[in-house]
C-alpha cells in the first residue's frame, strides 16, 4: 500500500490508452469549436479567447511532425496524447492517497474510459490537456507536502503556469493548492531556494499569450480577437466578452444546476460505480483529512463555477473534477477488496474488477466515443458549399455551423468562390453580450473581399441598428446585392426571440427561400421560380452525396445535440415539397421514403 515504487505499470497503461484514443480519434473537423480551432492553428491564426497559446503551440508542432491524416488529426493527436498522460498522473494522484498498484490502476482505467472524458479526447477539443495540466499541479502539490522536495514545489508551479497559457479555470485550483502543499510553504527551512524558482516560473505562462500578438499582426484570416495591441491582447487572454455568461444560480436554476451535475457524475461512474469515489472520500476523511480535504476543495471550487457559467455545453469542465472523484475511488477499492477476498480468490477479484472497472465501460462507450469513422461532419459543410451557386454569399450560424465550413472553406480550398459570413458574429462586433471590441471579424470579412467598415459608429442607435442584423443587412441589400444570395439555416421565421435581430423577418417580406441541396437560396419575391430546373438541381445534389447515418455517436453533450440530422431531415422535407408544388405525388413519395428509412425520428 502507499507511495512505493510502481514499476511500469502506469506507463503501460498510458500506452495502452494512447493508442485507443489514436485508434478513436476523428480523422477530420467534428461539432462544437474542433472547426474553428483546427483551422485557426492550421492557417496560422488566433483561436476563440483566451486564444489557448500552449495548445495552439503544440499543434502547429503536430502538423509538422505528424506525417500523415487532415490537419485536424494532426492536432487531435495533441489531444489524445495528453488524455493518455492524463490517465498516468491519475494513477499516480492515487498513489499518493495510499492506494494500491492495482487499485490505482483500476481507478484511471475507469476515468479513462468514462464518456466525458473519452469523448473528449477523440477530436480537436482543448479539455484533455486541462485536465493533465490541472492533475500535475494536484500531484505536485501532495508530493511536495510528502516529501518537502522544492523540486515537486517548482512542478506544481509550473503546471499553473502552464495552465494558465492554456485554459483560465487553473486558477480555480488555488485554494486547494495551498491546502494541500500545507504549512510546508512558510515552516520548512531555506524558504527562498524554495519560493524564487517557483516565483521565477510564474511569469512563463502568462508571457506565451504574446505569442498571440505575433500571430495576430501577421493579419491570419481566423484571427479571432485581433491582439494586435496590449490592450486587445488582455480583453482575449482574460475572456473578457465571456464574462456575461457568468451568473449566479438561484432557486429552481440552482436545482437544474445540481441534478445535471449529478446526472453527469453517473453518467461517468456508471454501473453504480460512483459509489467509490462517495466511500473513497468517506474513508480518506479519516485517513488523511487534509488530503481530502484539499481534494474536495478542488472538485467543489469547479463545480460551484460550473453552475455559475451559462453555457450549454457544459459537460467538458467537469472533467477534472471526474479525475479527482476518480482518485477518490482508489482508496475504497482497496477497503473493499479484503471483504471480498473471504469469497474469492484475489486472481478472480482481480478479473472481476478489471471486467467491471475497464471492460464494461469500453463496451458501454466504445461505439459512442469512436470517432474514427466520423466524417460526416466535414461532408454536412461540403454538402453546403456544393450546394451554393458559384460566387454566393453563404451566410451561416452558430458554432456547429460555421466552425466545420470554416475548416473545409479556409483550410481545405473547398468552393473558394463563396463567401460565407456568420450572421451571430457579424452582430456580435456591435451589441450584445458578446460584444468584441476587436472588430476582428470585420477585418476577416474585409480581408474575404467584403467592403465593409471596421469603425463602429458614435451613434448608440447606429449600433444597435448594426448589432440586431443591421449590419448583415446592409450587405446584402448593398455591395453584395448583385451576387447569389443563400442561408444555411432552414428556418424561414417564427416567434422573434429577444437580441435575435430581424434579418429572418427581413427576409419574409422581400424574398422566398429555395430549398437547394442542403441550403436555402435567398429568390426576391415576384422574380419567376424555374421549379423543374431547381428539381432536377436537387436530384444531382442529393444523388451524390452518402447521406450521414442517424446519430451513430451520441451528441447530447454537443451544442445543439440534433442539429446535423435534424438539418438533412428537414431539407429532404423540403425537397419532397418541390415535387408536391408540382403535383408530383410519386416523386415526394420517394423522397419521403428516403427521409423515414434514413431518418425516422424526423420523418412523417
């Protein structure tokens, strides 16, 4: 029991999960921010705030030393590989808190395979190196107040500051840092060979952001907040425009709150598993109360966050708080085992454990969190921009939507011609909660050969006219009034929701929206409707294409969980709405059939 020596257990183990989250990894762009991150380090850009320096370091080093797959493999294999050492200081954190080889093999192999974690670590996503970061500066800290070697002291701060070239919510571990370093920090001798070093490294992290501004001054296309500047450079690496999704929870919100974090934490100790980590803090309270204690101040500072940020996919923070509780569960798999040996030989609990800890998870998750095959992502946005005529402004929405379009449009050369434009982003440059004061996608849209200003106006009621659409509108009504014109959205109107703008509106009273492939073309309204010619355009476009299969993978920790089928399930609706105009009962019952065979959730 306790902290001797493992052996190469824990790298054993570490290979072992490297290669299953490689053998998982998407080979391509995959929903929520893989698009847009990919393609910011992939062409030299700034990714969404605080602009992750670290992680987009180590991705550009991948796309140059990993030799083969899309660049988003070539990043995601950053991912993967820190999920993997993220595994191994999990089996060392339990160590530390006096569990066995064994056990402290069992409970990383259960977080390495839980859901959240596992899914997570198979496509272009920043958490997996958080949570690696957030656990060496955990280890760090129990180490030093073990041993009192100023060595793990100077690890532990450089894994904050590392973290904090990473992701901002490192800081969420202070509290517990200092509880678990404990009185060491001021009690033990020769406290400035202790304090300097690690004094020294502080400065490290925070100093990668100005890697941001060298990036940024290079005018990339994604340049998302423009640090061109100091003061630029501190609204992107403090998250500044996200601050409004910070609120406090009361009542029945606060309620909400707790059970999805309690329906996540089964979700990830399943099989009633999560009854370990309860015990393992029951006894460590006994054991070791400042350990635990420190611990639980991590997992409770994060959570209390969590609830506090708005954000639908919330799923990814939690993440280090599962590594903690899986720690936790060390301990109680040791307590358990000699009540169980009375009944079984310790060969065959051993088995049972690995068959209830490993095995059962990986049948649970496997076929979930496998995303080598998932490519439909990339071919939903390839399907858009096959569906545009030549040189069309594409005008997108939401995260889901124009992350993936950026990656196939701006990193892989696909339809050139058109000009997509982010309509959410676009009114986010003027008013709302996430206002930026940067302007930089007006700058992209100029640099796409948009003319539009990057001044924003003194007259409160200009912007506010620009920021509800105002803007988009402009546009298109103005310069860009002469070029085709489609939306990717298949929504027409419906009730106004509050900051939404009006352009949908806008649109019903000038125009009727065409259904073409998997988009809608914006045709002024009286203008004729070639209705045979845009039938037969339809056939090409949806003969080609392999339609994605419904929800192979779950998406219900995703931004919008149904978007992608949904979307191809409402254009064939469209689509066998052409042939019902034209009184062509049996051509919209073929394309009827289609929808129910391959979509039935959203077919009638």
């Amino acid at each position: 029991m306790g902290q001797g020596k493992s052996g190469r257990a824990p790298w054993l183990l570490g290979l072992g999960f490297l290669l299953l989250y490689l053998k998982t990894l998407c080979p391509t762009v995959y929903l929520g921010d893989s698009g847009e991150i990919a393609t910011a380090i992939a062409t030299g850009g700034v990714v969404h705030p605080p602009g992750y320096p670290l992680f987009s370091l180590l991705g550009r080093a991948a796309l140059f030393l990993v030799p083969f797959g899309e660049p988003a493999f070539r990043i995601g294999c950053v991912v993967a590989l820190a999920a993997a050492l993220a595994v191994v200081i999990l089996f060392h954190l339990a160590r530390e808190l006096g569990a066995s080889v064994p056990a402290s093999l069992l409970a990383a192999a259960a977080f390495g395979t839980s859901y959240t974690f596992w899914s997570q670590s198979t496509r272009v996503e920043v958490y997996s190196l958080h949570v690696l970061l957030a656990s060496c500066a955990l280890l760090g800290a129990l180490r030093y107040r073990r041993t009192g070697a100023a060595s793990w002291l100077w690890a532990c701060a450089g894994a904050v500051t590392l973290g904090l070239a990473h992701h901002l919510t490192i800081v969420l571990l202070g509290p517990a840092l200092l509880i678990l370093c404990g009185k060491r920090l001021w009690t033990d001798p020769q406290p400035l060979r202790r304090w300097l070093p690690a004094l020294a490294l502080v400065p490290v992290g925070p100093a990668l952001y100005l890697l941001l501004m060298l990036w940024a001054r290079a005018e990339p296309l994604q340049n998302w907040g423009r640090p061109v500047t100091l003061d630029l450079l501190w609204n992107h690496a403090t998250a500044k425009i996200y601050r409004g999704y910070l609120e406090l929870p009361f009542n029945a919100e606060l309620g909400e709150k707790v059970g999805m974090a309690a329906g996540l934490f089964v979700d990830n100790f399943p099989y009633g598993l999560f009854l370990l980590p309860l015990a393992g803090i029951v006894l460590l309270l006994r054991q070791n109360r400042t350990h635990a204690l420190g611990l639980l101040a991590a997992a409770g500072v994060i959570t209390f966050y969590n609830f506090c940020y708005t954000i639908p996919d919330i799923a990814g923070y939690y993440m280090t708080v599962w590594l903690i509780l899986g720690a936790f569960a060390a301990p109680a798999l040791d307590a358990l085992r000699p009540r169980l040996e009375q009944y079984a030989r310790p060969a065959v609990l051993g088995a049972i454990g690995a068959a209830l800890l490993l095995g059962m998870p990986l049948v649970r998750n496997g076929s979930n969190c496998d995303l080598s095959g998932a490519t439909w992502v990339r071919d939903f946005a390839r399907h858009k921009l096959q569906s545009a005529d030549p040189d069309t402004v594409l005008i997108t929405q939401g995260d889901n939507d124009t992350g993936p379009i950026q990656y196939v449009h701006d990193l892989l050369g696909e339809r050139p011609d058109i000009t997509p434009i982010d309509r959410g982003v676009i009114a986010g440059m003027y008013t709302g909660r996430d206002k930026d004061p940067s302007r930089w996608y007006l700058y992209r849209l100029q640099r796409q050969g948009v003319p539009i200003s990057t001044e924003i106006p003194a007259d409160p009621q200009r912007v506010a006219y620009l920021g509800g659409d105002g803007a988009l509108i402009d546009l298109v009504s103005g310069p860009l009034k002469e070029r085709p014109l489609a939306i990717t959205f298949a929504a027409t109107s419906g009730p106004k929701e509050k900051d939404s703008g009006y352009f949908l509106e806008w649109l019903d009273e000038r125009s009727i929206l065409l259904p073409v492939g998997i988009i809608m073309r914006i045709h002024p309204k009286g203008k004729p409707v070639d209705l045979p010619g845009l039938i037969n355009r339809n056939v090409e476009l949806w003969g080609k294409w392999e339609l994605p299969p419904a929800q192979p993978v779950r998406t219900d920790q995703e931004i919008d969980r149904d978007y992608l089928w949904k979307h191809y399930a409402s254009m064939l609706e469209n689509f066998a709405h052409l042939y019902e105009l034209q009184n062509d009962t049996e051509g919209a019952a073929a394309v009827q059939k289609i929808l129910r065979e391959q979509y039935p959730r959203y077919g009638r």
